[in-house]
C-alpha cells in the first residue's frame, strides 16, 4: 500500500463521514420542523445545526480533494 493509496482512503473515509453528517443535519432539521416548535426554538436549532452542516460539507469537499489528488499523483 502506498502513499496515495492511504490519502485515497483516508479521503474516502472523510467524505463518508461529512455525507453522514449531512444527513443528520437533514434529519434533525426535519424533525424539528414536524415537532411544530416555535420559531424560536426552531431557529435556535437551525443555528446550532448550521455550524455542523458547514463542518460536514467543509469535511466532505477535503475529502474529495484527498481522493482526487491521490488518484492523479498516483498514477
């Protein structure tokens, strides 16, 4: 295993990881829709999944990078 086989799947692994996280934020923000809550605690929650939605796609795009540059030097 080289180098740029490990950059590959340590990018694999990230963008996985990001994607999962992207559904959760999906989830929860569906679910806090249907709970019917007021707008403010529905914008509280927003906020708070906000930061990890930005943190999950920032997560994935690294990865994908990884994967893609690892794929190009490795050839």
């Amino acid at each position: 295993m080289t180098i740029w086989d490990i950059l590959i799947w340590g990018g694999t692994a990230l963008t996985v990881v990001g994607l999962l996280a992207l559904a959760w934020c999906i989830l929860t923000v569906i679910r806090a829709r249907r709970a019917g809550q007021t707008d403010d605690v529905l914008r509280d929650t927003m906020r708070r999944v906000m930061a990890i939605n930005l943190a999950a796609l920032a997560g994935s795009v690294i990865g994908l990078m990884a994967v893609v540059v690892g794929i190009m030097l490795g050839n």
